[in-house]
C-alpha cells in the first residue's frame, strides 16, 4: 500500500456509515413549521387589506 492509497477517503463506505444527527432533523421540521406560519400571517394580511379596500 503506498501513501497516496492510505490517504485516500472511500466515500462510498463513509455514505454507508452515515447517520444524520437526530437534532438536524428536528431543526428542519421547526424551521418548516416556522415558515408555514410566516406564509399564514402573510395571507392572513393581505386578505385583513383587500377587505379594508
């Protein structure tokens, strides 16, 4: 084995090994439930505006 072959990373046996943190995940649904909630408030103050119209 020479040194180059030792320095190599096999990404396909990393892939394999690779567990997502559990903590990502849950920060991604908080941050999809956050943004559904900012798009409600958006449309709930448009409709509040084109009924004042």
């Amino acid at each position: 084995m020479t040194k180059e072959d030792r320095s190599m990373i096999d990404f396909d046996e990393e892939i394999s090994r690779f567990q997502p943190s559990l903590e990502v995940e849950d920060i991604g649904e908080a941050i999809v439930k956050s943004d559904l909630t900012d798009m409600s408030d958006i449309v709930m103050e448009v409709l509040k505006h084109a009924k004042e119209r």
